[in-house]
C-alpha cells in the first residue's frame, strides 16, 4: 500500500521534497565521514540526498522501492537507481555511511529488526548510519501511507538488540517543509563499533 501511494503520487512527492533544506543534518552526518567514502541512500526518494552527496564527491548508490520514484529520480542523477527492498537487502561490508532519512519508518515493528540487521551487515567498520523518525510511539496508516514512529526511549529499547551498533546521537527537530513546523522527527546517528 505505501509503494503504491509513492507510484501514484511520485511527481508531486518529488516537487514537494527536492528543494527541502537538510543542510543542518548533512552536516551532522558528514562530520563522521572522509573525502570519496561510498555512501548507499536507502530510501533515496526524490534523489535529493543523493545530488546533495554525489556534488561533494561521495560514491552514492541510490536505492528506492518505488518504480516510478526510480524513474524520476534515475533522470534527476543521471545514473542508474536501483531497485531494492530493504527487507531483503543483502550487502556486506559494502559502505562507510548509510543515510536512511525518512524511509526504514515505513518498516513495521515487526520486521524493523530485519532491516537494521541489514544494515548492520552493510555498513564497513567504524561506518556510520543516519536515520529518522515521526516523532512518537507508535505505528500505523496514515493518508494511504504506513508509518513507524519512534521516540528517545523506544528507539534505545529496539536498540539493546544491536551490541555491534552504537548510538552516537539522536535528536528532534521541527520538518523543514514549508507548512510542516507542527511535525516532528526522531534523527539517530549510530557508528558500527571496531571489532
């Protein structure tokens, strides 16, 4: 149902995000990285993201679960987007950063674990991961949509189950989006530990 609302509505999600300014939360993810780290923006949406981190001579694999946000946003990069479920993800040691903004939040509870053990595999050594949240506690439908909203307490209690990945940051902060400032987002920065 939430990939169908994206197929359907891919345009104007696309108007409505590519100008989004995510400057302050690029800024707290790149701190953590190096000049030509390969990154993989999962859940690359309108390709905003992507542009942002391909114009600062970062390795971006865009991923998306949309065909028709794929279409789009493969001719905004002008490279391939590819295709991916991130339930089934299967890389390994492939990334030094993972930038998830506002995607694994349409992942239920009770395959969410699935999806951060995913990632975990994907991420290189001392890697780092930036995903956010609706801010809350709780999941369900919303305007044709699924989402999975976490707060401080109960992301670190989804968290316990993850010893290789810590939690470096997490912060709230208002949307971005012009009519938006009521709405709320959970922000995570988390580092794969050294082992």
């Amino acid at each position: 149902m939430t990939k169908d609302y994206y197929n359907k509505n891919a345009k104007g999600f696309v108007e409505n995000t590519l100008k989004a300014d995510m400057t302050l939360l690029y800024h707290q993810f790149e701190k953590h990285l190096k000049k030509g780290d390969k990154l993989l923006d999962l859940g690359c949406g309108s390709g905003r993201d992507s542009l942002y981190f391909m114009s600062r001579g970062y390795k971006v694999v865009a991923v998306d679960y949309s065909e028709e946000l794929i279409k789009i946003v493969s001719d905004l990069l002008n490279r391939e987007v590819l295709m991916l479920d991130m339930r089934e993800m299967d890389f390994h040691d492939a990334f030094d950063g993972i930038w998830a903004c506002a995607s694994i939040l349409h992942v239920g509870r009770d395959e969410i674990k699935k999806v951060m053990d995913n990632c975990e595999r994907a991420l290189r050594r001392n890697g780092i991961f930036y995903l956010s949240f609706k801010y809350g506690d709780g999941e369900g439908f919303r305007n044709g949509r699924f989402f999975n909203s976490y707060n401080e307490e109960s992301f670190e209690a989804l968290m316990k189950d993850f010893k290789g990945l810590k939690i470096l940051d997490m912060w709230k902060t208002a949307d971005v989006r012009v009519g938006r400032k009521d709405e709320y987002w959970l922000n995570i920065l988390i580092k794969k530990e050294g082992s």
